[in-house]
C-alpha cells in the first residue's frame, strides 16, 4: 500500500486568547456564523493538523499598529510544543522598520522561524510602501520569503493594499531575488495575482481562506497547468479546518505530479523544510 501524500499547510495560525477576541475578527465569525472560544489549548490545533493529515504547518504571528496580535515568543512556544509539525513564520512592527529588521534576524536566526508575514490591510500600507523594503533586504539576506494577503480583506478594513497590480508588481520589479507568497489567492483579482507568479519566478500564491470549490476557474486552471509549481496549499485555520478543505481536493481533478506539488514540494521548497522536520 502507498504512503499517503504528505501536506504541507503553508498558512495557519494557533489562535491564542488575545488573538480569539480581537474586535477586528467580528466580521470574520459573522460570516462563518461562529462564536470565539474563551481558549483553543495547542492540542486542539495538533490535532486538527493531525486529523487532516497535515505533516508541516507553518504557524503565523500577527503585528499590528497597536502591537503584537500574536506575538513571535508565542509562536516559538507553539513550535516547541510539537516541533516536528510547526514552522514559525514571524512578523514585526511595520511602523517601527529599524526595529522591525533586529526582530525577524532573532525571529530566523534564534527562534529558526522560516519566514515573514505582514498583512497590508492591518497597517493600511501596500507593500510598496517605503516602510517594508529594509524587511525586503533582511529577507534576501536571511533566506526566507515574504509571505502577505492578497485580495479583498475579510475585516471591516480598506482592500485596496491588497490589490496585486501595482503594489506587489512594483516589489517584485525592485527586488528580483526576494521570494513573495501571496495568501488568500487574491479575489477579486486573482487574476492579477497569476499574472505575477508567472512572470516573476520567485512569487508564488497560497490558497488559504478558501475552500477548493471556491476556487476561481482561473487559479484551478492555473494549478492544473503551467501554474502547478508556483501553488501552496493553505488553510487559514481557525478560520477553516484544513480536513475541510482537503476533502474538497479531488473537485480540482489534479494529476499525481500537481497535486504533490500543490500540497507538499512547492512549499518545503519555499520554506526550505526538510522531509523529516526542522529545516535545511
């Protein structure tokens, strides 16, 4: 009997209290007709990731204007907790940018965190903005990517920094050896967002947020095809329970190799993860 195919979720978050009852995400359980729990213990997580197969998780901290949502020391907590299946992905005070570099170099270089993530609808900032190019040099230096939401935003905030073209096309242009992932796969301009994993070889789209069958024609056509390199299977979670999306995944109707590309290869080759845990 073959093993079954190893996945890889490139976009989750443990949601700590804090981060739970943040008036930012009312309109987020409105929608999903949820209720947020006083607390989720790091098992319920584990075993979410477990239950759906996942192998890897790379497991986000949140910055915003106000402060740490989720802070860096909290994911490094929820790593150590089950280290061979969390990744840490950092972020830092976007405002602050000096600052911000000295936070993800000890994010990657004392915490091993394998990424950077910052939301541009949080700080009402594209990312051309001035204040992320010192992060986009320390990423190249650092060897990781930068990983930020593409697309309309959920929360009752400004879309507009989500918007692919220009903004991101204008980072991919300046910064040629620094790898972009963008999250949310875009709507309503994914579009746009393939446009730029196919022109720049180092931007890549992950799928958190949505479920396959919501999926635009275009992304899965994308996936299917000349795009399945450039793909990275994601959940959101909590937002969605990565076993619910997976279940969708044969609607897709990929072959063999697009499929562990989408859901394992594209993203330990991103991240730099090893098959057996840890990091290159």
């Amino acid at each position: 009997m073959s093993e079954p195919q190893p996945v890889t979720d490139a976009w989750m978050q443990h949601p700590t209290p804090g981060f739970l009852q943040h008036p930012m995400f009312a309109s987020l359980l409105r929608w999903t007709r949820q209720s947020a729990p006083a607390e989720v213990p790091v098992a319920m997580t584990v075993g979410a990731m477990q239950a759906a197969g996942v192998k890897r998780a790379l497991v986000s901290a949140w910055w915003g204007p106000t402060g740490p949502i989720l802070s860096n020391d909290d994911v490094a907590a929820i790593v150590r907790a089950a280290p061979d299946l969390f990744v840490g992905v950092a972020s830092v005070d976007l405002g602050r940018p000096m600052e911000a570099v000295r936070e993800l170099r000890r994010a990657v270089g004392e915490l091993g965190f394998r990424g950077l993530r910052v939301l541009p609808w949080l700080w009402n900032a594209p990312p051309n903005d001035r204040r992320y190019y010192p992060l986009y040099v320390a990423c190249i230096e650092l060897g990781v990517p930068f990983c930020l939401q593409v697309g309309h935003t959920g929360p009752l905030c400004p879309s507009e920094p989500g918007r692919p073209i220009p903004y991101l096309d204008q980072v991919a242009l300046d910064f040629p050896e620094l790898t972009i992932v963008g999250g949310h796969i875009g709507y309503p301009w994914t579009a746009e967002m393939i446009s730029l994993a196919t022109k720049y070889e180092n931007v890549y789209i992950d799928t958190s947020a949505y479920k396959p069958k919501r999926y635009p024609p275009e992304l899965v056509q994308y996936l299917r095809g000349h795009g399945r390199r450039k793909v990275l299977f994601g959940s959101n979670y909590p937002m969605l329970m990565p076993g619910a999306c997976l279940a969708e995944l044969d609607a897709l109707e990929l072959d063999d190799e697009a499929r562990r590309l989408f859901l394992h290869d594209n993203a330990a080759r991103v991240f730099g993860l090893s098959p057996a845990g840890g990091t290159r």
